[in-house]
C-alpha cells in the first residue's frame, strides 16, 4: 500500500472514530449520572433505616417509661403498676367502709333491742302501778261507804275519799296515756330494726358483690399489665434486633461507596481517552457527523438529557389515564 | 459527650459513620473534605477525627498532617477509614500520624469498638 493510501486510511479512521467521540463523553456522563443517583437513594435508605430505629427507641423507651419496668423512682408520674395498687387500695378502703357502716347498724339494731326490752319493763311498771290504782278506787269506795255510814262524823272523811278517788282516777288517765306512748315508740323502733337489718343484709350482698366485681377487674388488670411486660420484654428484643439488622444494612449499603469510587475510576479513564482521541481526530470531528447510534435504547429523561436529546416527555413519577 | 469528626465527601459515608457513632454516645462533626475539616477544627477541638483517603480539595494524608501541626490536635486519634488496602499507603498515613486504618466497608459494632479503643 503507497503512503497516501495508508495516510486516506488512516484520515477514514479517524472521520469514523470521530463519529462515535460523543459516545465517550456520554458514557462518562451517564456513569457520573449513575453514581449520583445511587448515592441519592442510598442516602434516602440511611435516612429511613436510620428513622425506623429512633422510632423503634422511642416506642420502647416510652412503653418501658409508662410500665416502670426499669424505673428509677426518678419520674414523679405514677406508672401503670403504681396505678393498679392505687386502685385495689381505693377499692378495698370503699368495701371496708361499706363493711364498718353495716356493722355500726348492727350494734344499732342491738341498741334498739335493748331500748324495746327497757320499754317492756316500763309497761310492766306501768300495769302495777294500774293495778295499784284500782285498789285505790276499791279503797276511796270503801272510805266513802263507810263515812255514809259514820253519818255526819264522816262528812271529812267522805271528802278525802272523793278527792282520793279523783286523784286515782287522773294517775289512771296519765298511766293509760304513758302506755300508749311506749306502744308508739315500740312500733317506731321495730319500723327502724326492720329498715336497718333490710338495709345491712343488702348492703352486705351488695358489698360482697362488689368485691367480687373489684377481685375479677383486679385480676383482669394485672393480667393486662402482665400482657403488656411481655409485649415490651419482646419489642425489647425486637429492637435488639433491629438494631443488628440496620448494623448489617449499614455495613451492606456501603457498596456505594466502593461502586462510586469504581465509577469514578472507569469515569477518569474515558475522560482521558476522550481527550486523546479528540486531540488526535480533533481536526476531523464535526457534530454534524456524530453517530446517533445507541439513542433509541434510551429510555429515561435523564439519559436523553445527556446526550443532548430534548423531547417533550413525563418526568419520573407523572401519571396519565387515557 | 466526646466530639468526634468525620471527614469524607461521600455524603451517604458521613451519614452511616454519624449514624453508627451516635448510636453508640458520641456527638457528631461533618466535614467533606480535609480543608473543611480544617475550618471545623477552628472552631473548636475534637476528641476524634475519622477522615477518608482520597477526597476532592484535600486528600486524607495531607489533612493528618495539618492537623498534627495544632498543638491541641497533637495527641488526638485520628482514624482513616478507606477503601484503600495498599501497604504503602498505610505506611505513609502512620507515617503522617494516623492512630488506625480501617478498610471500608466498615462493621458498625467493630467501628464502634475500635473508637473505644482508642479514646482514653
């Protein structure tokens, strides 16, 4: 081959090579492009990964805070356990009221009974003193016939006699009167032993219903809070857990920054073989007969971009319904 | 609290590294490179500086050896963490004054404890 042959070879080649120079730059581009968009989304991960965790913390520091499983004794709230003793304390003192209330009407009853065996020894008085009465009368009667019969001698003594039998006859009236008002308070006081003893065998169901009621919503609680230890012992667990997956993550997601510099590299060494080949077919290189070969693989804005292609389209998540 | 700084200009490094350190106690310092390491340190010291090799504007080596220059950054660890395994490049970090070399990718709990190790 003659030297100019060789020389019209060697400008072809280089009018072709010339041709795809934009190719190189593109590479270097769209790996630029690449390792960016890379890192963005590694960054987006730490940022989840990394809010997951707090949000795993938090739960488990506040749970732990509001059970007082790990309590210091520091926090001036009342933790649920605290709570729940409140509560059975508040509980049992309300029932052992309720217990003293029905004994003190107890003792009340007992009282009124005693109070009713007195009033029957006042009508037993009262029927003596009845009895006593009308041997009076007998007696006034007697004294009366007697003075008739003494003439004008027992005119005095016919008038005492009167006035005895007078005189019997109103402690008569006041003893039949004082009867009647023991009669009353006898009733009134068996009304009252009635309400009582109604009121105390109520109270005493109602009393032990309730603590029937306090027990099983006691116990209910406890097992609840029992529930709820388990629960947190296990997020517990599940946050050591966490925290190791995200240490694994972590350790995984630093791939990027091992493919970044590699990128990086591969980026440096196109750009330098750019350069070469443009000072050596710089004469040559025209846009106008840049290759377009490789275009229609693109898919993305970001690519067509690049490479310089500016068409109308959606950008990255856009939605059309036709 | 102990104060430590990162320098690399991988903003997803910095971001896993701070991550990893705050989980373990420490307060967190950022810089992206060794001259804005340089700037940080003005403010203030650190008790700890993890930096990377090979950063844009100023590379790890040449930060190691501003920094041992402060009479308050003397005796202070400094950590190089890089994906950089050649010897001779070890040999000229120790040599600049790195207190270790710590091949990435790291193991947040090993990064953890080699930091203990190296606060007193």
């Amino acid at each position: 081959m003659h030297s100019g042959e060789v020389a019209k070879e060697g400008l072809g080649m280089d009018t072709e090579l010339a041709r795809y120079l934009p190719h190189i730059s593109r590479m270097s581009a769209q790996l630029k492009e690449t390792s960016t968009q890379i890192e963005s989304s590694v960054v987006g991960v730490c940022d989840s990964f990394q809010g997951i965790a707090e949000r795993a913390k938090s739960t488990v520091s506040r749970a732990t805070g509001f059970l007082n499983i790990n309590g210091d004794g520091a926090s001036s709230k009342v933790s649920f356990e605290g709570l729940i003793q409140n509560c059975a304390g508040i509980l049992v003192k309300i029932l052992n009221t309720t217990e003293e209330a029905g004994e003190v009407s107890r003792r009340a009853i007992d009282r009124i009974h005693q109070m009713d065996e007195h009033s029957k020894m006042i009508l037993k008085s009262l029927v003596n003193l009845e009895k006593i009465a009308q041997e009076n009368k007998m007696l006034a009667l007697n004294a009366r016939i007697e003075a008739a019969h003494a003439g004008i001698h027992g005119a005095g003594f016919s008038v005492v006699a009167v006035e005895v039998a007078s005189q019997t006859q109103r402690s008569l009236v006041v003893t039949a009167q004082v009867s009647g008002l023991i009669d009353n308070l006898r009733n009134l006081a068996g009304s009252a032993v009635e309400d009582l003893q109604q009121m105390n065998q109520q109270g005493s169901v109602r009393a032990e219903k309730s603590r029937r009621e306090v027990d099983e919503s006691l116990r209910d609680m406890q097992d609840a809070h029992g529930e709820m230890k388990q629960m947190l012992s296990s997020m517990t667990k599940d946050g050591a857990l966490l925290a190791n997956d995200i240490g694994a993550a972590v350790r995984g997601l630093q791939f990027q920054d091992r493919t970044s510099q590699q990128i990086a590299h591969i980026v440096e060494d196109l750009d330098t073989l750019h350069a070469r080949l443009i000072s050596r077919c710089g004469a040559v290189a025209a846009s106008d007969t840049a290759s377009e070969e490789g275009f229609s693989a693109y898919t993305m804005r970001e690519e067509r971009q690049i490479a310089g292609i500016h068409t109308a389209e959606s950008a990255a998540g856009d939605i059309e319904l036709f | 609290m102990r104060r430590v700084l990162i320098v690399d200009d991988s903003v997803s490094m910095r971001q896993m590294v701070g991550y990893t350190l705050r989980q373990g106690g420490y307060e967190v310092i950022e810089a992206e490179h060794g001259a804005d390491a340089l700037n940080k340190l003005t403010g203030g010291t650190v008790d700890l500086i993890i930096t990377d090799l090979n950063m844009p504007v100023m590379d790890g080596i040449t930060l190691i050896q501003n920094v041992r220059k402060q009479p308050a950054m003397k005796s202070k660890p400094i950590l190089m963490l890089t994906t950089e395994g050649l010897v001779a490049k070890k040999e000229q970090g120790k040599a600049a004054g790195a207190t270790g070399w710590i091949i990435k990718p790291f193991d947040p709990e090993k990064l953890l404890q080699t930091v203990a190790k190296v606060l007193p």
